[in-house]
C-alpha cells in the first residue's frame, strides 16, 4: 500500500491524498480521499501530473462539502474519473450546490481590482485545461456518482477493503474515515484520515467522534499552533464587539463562508438579539441554510430542543435574505447602522467584494474575520495589513470551524491505543511543527 499526499501537504488548503492499494498488479485499488481546489499561494497538481490517471481511481471519498476539499471534483471528471463517490447523507444533499455554486464563479472570473487587479484563484481550475462538460452534465454525472452512507456504519470496497465514517464535528455533514486493509497474512493495517476536525461546542453540531485505534493516522494541523478563547464566552465577547462596532453607526460586513460558518454565525446572532438589521447577501448562504434547516435529524441536541420550541435557530426579526442581484446593488448603499454577512469568506471574490469596495475606506465602518484566512488570499492581507483599509479589521478565533491544538491532542489521546504513526497535513509550516512536538513526534 502507497499513500501519497497529493494536496494540502505542507499547507493548509486544497486537500487530495491517493491511497494506492498493490500498484502494478491486475487487481489494484485505487483510492483518493477529498479533490479540493487550492487557495492563495497555496500548491495545486495538475491531474497530469498524479501518480495514477484520473480513469483508473475507483473510489473518491469526501470528507466534507468545503470547497477546498471538494472543489476539483468536476475538473476530476472532466479528466476521466467514473468511479464511485463516498460521503455521508449530509455531504451528499451539500455537494451539488456547492460545487454548482464553484463552476458557476470559475466562468465568471471576476476581477479582483481594489486587491491588485488579479484574477480570483479560488473556484478557478489553474493547472488543468477548463472544464469541457457543460454543468447540466456535470451535476448529472456528480449525482449519478455519489452516495451517501450512514455514519458508525462498517461497509466494504474491493479486496476485502472496509470503511467507517464517523463524525468530525467540522462542519453539517463531515466525517473522519477509518479504512481497514486486509494483508496476505490475515491481519489488518488500519488507517484514519481525519478530515477537518471540528470544535467542541459548537452551535447545531454535534462534538466530534472519539477515533478508534489505527496504525497510521493522518491528521489536519490547521490550527496546530494555538488554541481558541473560550468558546462558551464567545457570544459575550461577538455581542460586545457588535455593540462597540454599531455604537458610530457604520456598517460591520463579516466575510463568511456560506456552508457552516454563515449558518453558525445565525444561530448566535439570534441569541444575541441585535436592534439593527442583519442582512445575508449571499445567495448560497442562503441555499444552505435551507437546506440545513432540512437537515433537523443531523442537528446537535441543543438547536434541536430550540426548533422544538418554536425558535427556528436560523431565523430571527430583522434577519433579512438578499437573493436577487439588483437588491444587493442598492444593499451597497444602505446607511448604517447594519450587519452584512457576504461570501467569501476569505475576500477572494463573491458579494463581498462589492461591499468591501464600497465601505473599506470609512472609518465607521468594521471588518470582522470569523474563519481562517490562507496566505496570500485578501482577508490575510487585510489582516497582516498588507492591503490598507480605514475601516477597523477584527478577527474572532473562537469562531474557527477547526480544532485547536488541545483539542487535536485530546481527541489523539482519546484512542484506546496511540497510533503506530501519525502524519501531519493540511497546516501551515509552523502549525505542523508545533503539533509534532506537543505530540511527541
């Protein structure tokens, strides 16, 4: 058996890891773990340069419905793949609006003019032809192709391979995925790949799965480096910050992702009960968030008792959607004081360019970053003041999606037996070497 690292290696963003199983042989296995599109400096391979053509991989698991772990999928097809895409019932009812969503903003290629003229990186296929199949065919082939599957369930591929996704806690729908391979001598190599592994306490999710044993563990190391304040002082310290950020009447924009982060950041704003208006400008934060809502049964225990007592958790008086494009355009000059919560979530294109276009510039106004933001893209520049602004730029750690360094280690800790070996991935180079030596490597 061969594992490469094919992506997110040595940084943080567009994971892809190929699990070779008897390379060379009649009956070879070949397994590729997440195809996410990279962002900022981050590395991205091209399909022609992968150790095995894109036809010849028969199983392509998801651990979630980020885009930078789900973002190449149809660039995959598109060079060939027809294999089988594994994931969990949530994943599955995610993936097509999200990867809709991505084609639709590679095509548009927008211009990126107040941060330097470029043209976004994200969503856009860099190294590899563009994509030939028109969507229609494409969202056809991608349903066609993915299943979803229960978690704590053990299921079984070729050659006696089996598989068990458990929950991360990441994000509505992700998971770590334990593989077990069968040897010549009857015994069994066990492997987890961890995926992003979410934070306790989380609004609407559950806490993430204790692993079982393995051999080989493969982990993310985001935030390997750090850990979060408090997370259950984090409404405190977001109402406090709101209320500071208001107090002049400007306007606070929050770039946020429309899959996890922007339906989070609803849940709290509804346990804040804020007097000004809150406007989501984003029609895919929109559509997840429905489809979240669809998704009750996966909740935390928590938002399920609130929806049971009549407070929908993503719904509150003066929360409004802005879907259409013609009402974002005179959203852009609403006087303050309002929240407006726009995609991306690290400034590399969507509505919230147009919002930071118009108000970065005055003083009034308020920045505020809730998720990670990978080198190179406009949201770190914002923050390491590389790209000047006079709004005032806040960042709020509490809010990341990703464990911390305590809670990486807890949850390695939590198996019945450590690990054989453990690879470090997905994390930038400092975050990687602080997590080796608070685990011993």
């Amino acid at each position: 058996m061969k594992i490469s690292h094919l992506g997110a290696k040595d940084c943080v963003t567009g994971s892809c890891h190929l699990i070779e199983i008897g390379p060379g042989s009649a009956d070879n296995v070949n397994i590729l773990v997440d195809c996410g599109t990279a962002y900022g400096d981050d590395p991205e391979l091209p399909f022609a340069q992968f150790p095995v053509p894109p036809d010849t991989i028969q199983y392509l698991f998801l651990t979630h419905a980020h885009i930078d772990h789900i973002g190449r999928v149809p660039d995959l097809i598109d060079a060939g793949f027809r294999g089988e895409i594994i994931c969990t019932h949530a994943t599955k009812a995610l993936l097509l609006p999200m990867l809709r969503d991505a084609m639709s903003f590679s095509r548009e290629r927008r211009g990126l003019n107040f941060f330097g003229g470029s043209s976004p990186k994200a969503f856009c296929p860099r190294n590899d032809a563009p994509v030939k199949l028109d969507t229609k065919t494409l969202e056809t082939q991608i349903d066609e192709l993915s299943w979803g599957f229960e978690l704590h369930e053990t299921c079984t591929l070729k050659q006696g391979i089996t598989f068990k996704l458990s929950n991360a806690g990441h994000i509505l729908g992700s998971c770590f995925i334990l593989f077990t391979f069968p040897d010549h001598q009857g015994k069994n190599f066990r492997v987890i790949f961890s995926g992003d592994l979410g934070c306790i306490d989380t609004p609407i999710l559950p806490d993430p799965d204790p692993p079982e044993s393995c051999d080989l563990l493969i982990l993310e190391s985001t935030y390997g480096d750090r850990k979060h304040p408090n997370r259950k002082n984090r409404i405190e310290a977001l109402r406090n910050l709101l209320q500071k950020a208001l107090a002049d009447k400007g306007i606070v924009y929050i770039p946020a992702f429309a899959l996890g982060r922007t339906q989070e950041l609803l849940y709290e704003l509804d346990r804040i009960g804020l007097k000004v208006p809150v406007f989501v400008d984003s029609p895919l934060g929109l559509e997840i968030t429905q489809i979240y809502s669809s998704l009750e049964t996966f909740w935390d225990q928590e938002a399920q008792d609130l929806m049971a007592k009549g407070d929908h958790p993503f719904d509150f008086k003066g929360l409004y959607a802005v879907n259409k494009y013609q009402d974002h355009k005179k959203l852009l000059n609403i006087p303050g004081p309002a929240v407006i919560i726009a995609g991306s979530g690290m400034c590399t294109g969507g509505r919230i360019v147009d919002h930071l276009e118009q108000g970065m510039d005055d003083p009034a106004n308020d920045i505020l970053f809730v998720g990670y933001q990978a080198k190179g893209t406009p949201g770190r520049k914002m923050i390491e003041g590389k790209i000047p602004v006079k709004a005032t730029v806040h960042t709020l750690t509490a809010y990341s999606a990703h464990a911390d360094q305590q809670m990486l280690l807890d949850w390695v800790r939590a198996m019945p037996e450590p690990p054989k070996e453990i690879r470090l991935v997905h994390g930038d180079d400092d975050a990687r070497r602080a997590l080796a030596l608070a685990l011993g490597l």
